[in-house]
C-alpha cells in the first residue's frame, strides 16, 4: 500500500475516534429529582379534608336580608301655594309609539336642565280604538282599523310660576305631528287609572262583600 494513503487512513480514523469522544461526552444523561410536592401519589393528606380551602364567600360581608316589595301606594299630593303649582302631569299621547317615547324623553330632559324636579314618569296603558265603516248598500259595520293609542306621563312638583310659561312654551314649540300634549293637576283618579280593570275580580270581591 501507499504510504501516502496509510497516512491519510490513520489521520482519518484519530480524527473519528476524537468526535466519538466528544459526543460521548455532551451524551451527558441528566438526573431527575423528584421533590416532595411534585407528584400527586407522594400526598399524605390525600384523604383529610380540606377544612374549607378556597372559600371565599365567609369573607365577604354579608347583607340584611331584602324586604319584600310592598303594593305600590299612592305619593302625597303636593298642594299648590302662591308662588308654585303643586304636583302636575304632562301628558304626552299619540299614535306612533316611538316618536311618544322620544317626546316623553325630551319632556324629562327638559325638566332637569330647567331644575324642576320630576316625581314619577310613567306609562298609561294602551287603549284600542275600533274604526268601523258601512257598505254602500246595506247596513251591516266591519272593522276598518285599529288604533291603538299611547300615553306617558311626567309628573313634576312644585313647578314655579315663573318658570311655568318658558316651560310650556319651549315644549310647545318643540312638539312633534301627531302627538297631543296636556298638563293637568294630579288627583287621585289618574292615579287609579294607572291599574288596568279586571272585571272578574272586581265581581268576585263584590259577591264576597255581599
């Protein structure tokens, strides 16, 4: 053989022997240390109780228990003196219930920007209007529509009397098509007539009182 190639053959295979030291050494095979509290099989309280970890709801302060809602009752009737109204309902009503909502809303928002103070603002309920045509020739009605007809109430107390005629006239001038507006004095039946009737009940409590 070449003197030359058995050279080369020994550097080569010297040259191998040290990579596959090299690499012997970098296969380092790492050491596992389990702690205590790594695994779960190690627990010793495994079948203790908790004693109420986690909870949370014995910090927190508790609260008075809610009172049930008592029955709506009537508010007292501001009377009126020289210088104020007493308690006034403007009523807002209409055909088309969305443009009464934003009218009724720009009412309240009006109230509070002039500092009148608003008690209660409410809505009365619907009431349903039958309109009724004849034939030509004959005398027999049918239904022709239905109109339905909303109503909303901001009542406010004492309103001065100075104030008064800027109120009504910027809500007059700011009051849409179709929409009536009035303001009254609050009495005891418009507060009834907040409460839909029922007929049945109202015969049953009478043959009870009978």
């Amino acid at each position: 053989m070449n003197p030359v190639f058995r050279k080369l053959q020994v550097s080569v295979t010297q040259q191998s022997s040290v990579l596959n030291q090299a690499l012997t050494l970098c296969r380092v095979t790492p050491s596992y240390r389990h702690p205590v509290w790594a695994s779960a099989s190690d627990r010793q309280y495994k079948s203790m109780p908790t004693h109420g970890i986690g909870r949370w709801r014995h910090l927190v302060p508790k609260e008075p228990p809610k009172k049930k809602r008592d029955r709506h009752q009537m508010k007292p009737i501001i009377p009126a003196t020289d210088t104020e109204y007493g308690t006034l309902n403007v009523k807002v009503s209409g055909y088309d219930m969305t443009v009464v909502e934003h009218y009724t809303q720009y009412v309240h928002q009006l109230c509070n920007r002039l500092g009148i103070r608003v008690a209660e603002s409410y809505a009365m309920p619907t009431k349903s209007t039958e309109v009724m045509l004849m034939q030509e020739k004959g005398t027999k009605l049918f239904v022709d529509s239905v109109l339905k007809t909303h109503e909303r109430v901001v009542q406010v107390n004492s309103l001065s009397a100075v104030l008064c005629p800027v109120f009504m006239e910027v809500l007059l001038h700011n009051q849409p098509e179709g929409v009536n507006l009035s303001v009254k004095e609050h009495t005891e039946a418009d507060y009834q007539a907040r409460f839909k009737g029922r007929p049945e009940m109202e015969e049953l409590m009478a043959q009870m009182n009978q």
